[in-house]
C-alpha cells in the first residue's frame, strides 16, 4: 500500500492482577504499540528493566567477543515477570557471568601481553622478536580455546538473548500500564486488520473500545505502517533519513525504490566496478546478519540493487572496469592503425550495434566517438527530472486532499503543479515521433527562444504554438502563485503583502524550477567523470607499456597495477559521491516536494523468544 495501513487507538479495562498475564498476550500477538496513559497511577518496574538492561549488555558483549550470528530461538514459560526474572537469574545469570568474566579475563591478557611487548625497547630486536612470536603462539592457543568455547555456550547465549528481548518487550508493556487499586488500563495502537485477532485474544480478560484516528491536525499523531512489498522494506530506512511519513501522507518507500538505484546507476555506470560493490555488499550483509543490526542489513540491500543496476547499465554501454578489457585500445585512440580491440570485445553479452544505441543517450564511451551525443543525455537528465518533480507535486496535492488541506491545495499546491507542467510539456512533446524525439526537441527549444526574444510578435503554428501555450501556461501558474499569497498575507495582517507574495508566490517557484532542472543534469555530468577518470588510468596504462596492444597492455604488471590503483579509486570516491548525490535527489529533490515526513513510526513489541502462555 503506498497509503500507510489505517491504524485504531485501543482503550483497555482490566483486572489489576491480570496486568503481567495480558501484557505476555499482547507481545505474542506482535501488533500493538503501547502509549503512556492519561489516567491511574504508573506502575514502577525500575529494577526489573536495569536487571534486565544489565543482562543484555553483558550478553551483547559476549557475542560481539566470540562474534555469535543472531538467530531466532528460544522459548519463555511466562509466569510472571519477577517469577520468570528470579528463574533466570537462578539458573542463567551465574553462567552468563562467568562467560562475562572469561572474555574479561581473555582481553586483559592480551593487553598485558601487547603492552609488555611495547615495553621492550627497539634496539633489542632480537629479544622483541623472541617475545613476538611467543605471543603469536600464545595468541593461536587462546584461540584453539575460545573457538571449542564457541561451539559449547553459542546456542545457549543466544536462546538467553532471546529470552531477555521478549522479557524486555513485555516490560515495555508493564511501564505504560496504569493501575488503580482494583483495575489497571492500557492504551496504544494496533492496525486495523489485526482487530478480530486482538478482540479474539484480549477480550476475554479486559474491557476493549477502539477509536479511529482524528482527522490531520489533532494533538495526537496516530503512528506510520507502510505494507510496502517485502524487497522494497530496505528503502524505508532511506526515507527515515529523511523523517517518518506522517498517518496522512504517501509512503515515499516506493517511488525511492525505483528512482535511488536509477540514479545511482547512472552516475555510476560500469559492470565491473558495479560487481565488486555488489560483492563488497553482499559481504557487508553478512556482518550486519551477524551483528543483527538491521539498518546495516537494509543499506547492504540498498547498495546490492543499485550495483546491480549498475552492472546492467555497464553491460549495456560495453564498459569492464574502464573501456580497455571491451573496446581496447581502439576506444582510447581510435584514428591509430595500431589501435586493438579488447579481449572481450567479441564475447561480451551486449554487442557493439545495440550498445550504440543506448550510447547516442548515455555518452559514457562510445567506440572511437566518446563525446558524440552529450546533448541528448543532457536532454534525458532533464526529462527524468521533470517528471519526477511533476509526480512529486502531484503527490503534494494528494497528500494535502489526504489531510483536507484545501487551502493548501488552492493556494500553494496547484500553482507549483502549473508551473512545473510548463517544461513538462516542452520536454514530452518530441514524443509524438519517438524516432525523431531529440530532433523534434531541439527545434522545440529553438522555437521557445525564438518566442521568448519575439513575445510582442509570436507565431501560432508547429513548434512556436507549443512553445508559446508552455509560456502561457508557466506565467499563469506564475501569477496564480502570486495573488495566492497576496491574499493569504492580507488575510493574516501582513505588511508589504505585494512585495511577499511576489518572493513566495513568483520568484520561489521560479529559482526552484531552475534549481531542480540545473540538479538532474548532475546524473550526465558525474556519469561521465566516472568514465573519463577510467579514461584517464587507461590511458597512463597505455603509455606506461609503450604500446597501443591491448593484450601486451594488460599482461603488463605494471599497467595492470594502475589499473587497479585507478578502479579502487573510482570504486571508493565515485562510488561514495554517487551514494550522496542520489540521496540528495531523492530526499530533497522529490521528497521534499510532496512529504513533510513529520509522523512516527509505528513500533510494535513481538516476540523474540516464543512465549508459552495461556492466551
């Protein structure tokens, strides 16, 4: 859903001595997020919680020192929580401690042992090499002993992490429960769908009474559920850069879904640098498995769809790691007799004639011609950026029907969306013949200057009819922006309401329509810097072996060694820079436009160890 899921405020009633009982039931049923209630006093679980805080950070270290991987296991005999606290103190806490105090124990000696070998001065060398490698030794043993102690306390350590989660999750649920002398009371959200199962469940212990959220504007904030679709879920921690879509906004999760690695791709076109970031974020995946850090498992994700893409975009423009393993040197100097071909120019998947085809768009390398057909990449980056921006702006007006903003609508929104239509129809236009589409846009463009500097004298047929209606239709969104905010800053008592309203209805919408055109083209400009820097190592590697062989250049080591040097380089800044960029055009350049992101998202307890409990 690209509307966050409806979500109902839950009121409960219920005997005081059920509290633990129903909050075990709640955290196995994993779809309700406590909130503080208004009324009763606050039940104190302050030692519970730091016992319980205490636990997991000592568990926390313990894993981290024998880098255990996470996994879901383990089960909770819930009776209560002092019961079940008292229990696992009895029976886990002294083993917990005591493998607490081992890697204690393991660190501190292996701080001696490097401290005194820093101690031992440098013109002793034989004698630090001597106590070298009897660390290493002694290194290796502690090893062989931590690895068999591993094997033996993994499972359980995991099972007792597991157990301490959902003991903790139900405390969450103790802490906002507020207790009267005979009854306690409960309040939170759960989702819509989940009602049947939540009456089915808690209704037998307590009085339950839902309520929908009130309309946009009310004091309380009900949380954000997106049900976006399972591979898109890794986004959704690019959107929280940003902020939490408000419960009356559009999850921007799907739009960043596509348009991030789109973006990405573009600034970072080449198939094998594409895979060694695919590999590199696989890897990283697994550390963040390991370390169960789930924002790390999402940025991981992210990065593998947008190197993927990448990969593909590489394919299609012929490029390995720079022009030389494809084109060869024919690429880098192609007016030489003496110029080769590269060793996978025959067995590459995309072949030179489709490759030329997307290269008269992406001018990221084209055999012997490298700058042929900038301007139409110059033309594309426009054109995906103004209809992104109007798909932004149209989900502004949406977003602002959701909340029942219609002044907002009136005033603000649609003058934006008339002014950003303007460019949109200049740059759609060529269309109508998509065989002669760049052509048809240049004589376009011409016929806007032409009626730009010929406005007293315009002429109403092809071309300068389109290019006088944009003008038209761009003035008018002008101009309805301006008396918007005339009126608006004279019904508020504003002073110099002419003066304002044209800075923020007329000249704002002006400088961001520039600014946002101005802002795609990065998408051309930092494509090819990836490019022409590749360019640039190959070439070095070409006079560094003396000659225009492509094979003799790349069995050269030392050609090779640049090579290398200058792929690490591309892979570690352009690859940063591209990150960064795309980032920027999503969060700002379209986020901005249609999602304030002022919401909060709606955080469940469940269950990390299964609950046995009678629910």
């Amino acid at each position: 859903m690209i509307i966050p899921e409806p979500m109902l405020k839950v009121y409960m009633l219920f005997p005081n001595d059920l509290r633990e009982q129903i909050s075990a039931c709640i955290v196995k049923l994993g779809d309700f997020q406590p909130e503080e209630g208004k009324y009763f006093e606050r039940t104190s679980y302050i030692e519970q919680v730091s016992f319980v805080n205490g636990m997991l950070d000592e568990i926390s270290k313990i894993i981290n020192f024998f880098n255990i991987g996470y996994k879901k296991e383990g089960i909770v005999e819930f009776n209560g929580i002092e019961k079940n606290l008292e229990d696992f103190k009895k029976d886990e806490g002294k083993f917990i401690d005591s493998v607490y105090q081992k890697i204690q124990t393991y660190s501190k000696y292996l701080d001696d042992r490097a401290r005194l070998y820093d101690e031992i001065e440098e013109t002793r060398s034989e004698e630090k090499l001597i106590e070298l490698d009897k660390v290493l030794r002694e290194i290796s043993e502690l090893h062989k002993e931590l690895n068999a102690e591993r094997k033996v306390i993994e499972k359980r350590i995991m099972e007792d992490y597991n157990k301490l989660l959902t003991l903790k999750e139900i405390l969450k649920i103790l802490t906002s429960v507020r207790f009267s002398k005979y009854y306690a009371y409960l309040e939170g959200y759960i989702r819509e769908k989940k009602k049947d199962e939540f009456i089915k469940i808690i209704s037998k212990y307590a009085l339950v009474v839902f309520e929908r959220p009130k309309r946009f504007g009310s004091k309380e904030i009900p949380p954000t559920y997106s049900s976006v679709p399972h591979f898109m879920r890794p986004f959704e921690s690019l959107v929280g850069i940003y902020g939490t879509p408000s419960y009356w906004e559009v999850d921007p999760t799907f739009l960043f879904a596509i348009t991030f690695p789109l973006f990405f791709a573009l600034m970072f076109p080449d198939a094998g640098d594409g895979l060694v970031l695919l590999l590199f974020s696989v890897l990283f995946y697994r550390y963040a498995k390991n370390r169960n850090n789930q924002q790390l498992k999402d940025i991981s994700i992210v990065l593998a769809y947008s190197s993927a893409l990448s990969m593909m975009i590489g394919m299609l423009l012929r490029e390995l790691f720079g022009p030389l393993f494809v084109e060869g040197t024919k690429e880098l100097v192609p007016q030489s007799n003496e110029s080769t071909i590269g060793p996978l120019y025959y067995y590459w998947p995309v072949p030179p004639d489709v490759s030329k085809i997307f290269s008269s768009i992406i001018p990221f390398g084209q055999y012997s011609q490298p700058l042929y057909g900038i301007q139409n990449a110059i033309i594309i980056s426009i054109l995906i950026g103004i209809i992104l921006t109007l798909i932004a702006n149209s989900l502004g007006i949406y977003n602002s029907h959701l909340k029942n903003a219609k002044e907002d609508i009136l005033y603000n929104r649609i003058p934006n969306f008339i002014v950003y239509l303007s460019p949109t129809i200049i740059f759609i236009y060529g269309f109508y013949n998509p065989y002669k589409y760049f052509i048809n846009t240049y004589n376009l463009l011409g016929a806007l200057l032409y009626t730009v500097m010929h406005l007293y004298s315009p002429i109403f047929y092809g071309y300068y009819l389109v290019s006088f209606i944009s003008i038209i239709i761009f003035f008018i969104g002008e101009i309805y922006g301006w008396i918007s905010h005339i009126y608006i800053n004279i019904r508020e008592g504003l002073k110099n309401a002419l003066l304002k309203g044209f800075i923020e209805g007329f000249f704002s919408p002006l400088l961001l329509v520039i600014s946002n055109v101005i802002s795609f083209i990065r998408l051309l400009v930092l494509g090819l810097s990836h490019y022409y820097i590749l360019y640039a190592f190959s070439f070095i590697a070409v006079m560094l072996a003396g000659t225009l062989d492509t094979w003799r250049i790349l069995s050269n080591p030392v050609s090779l060694i640049i090579l290398i040097i200058g792929n690490i380089l591309v892979i570690g800044l352009e690859g940063f820079v591209a990150v960064i960029q795309a980032i920027r055009l999503n969060l700002y350049e379209l986020g901005g436009k249609f999602c304030e992101c002022e919401g909060r998202p709606f955080e469940n307890v469940k269950e990390y160890a299964v609950i046995k409990n009678k629910c």
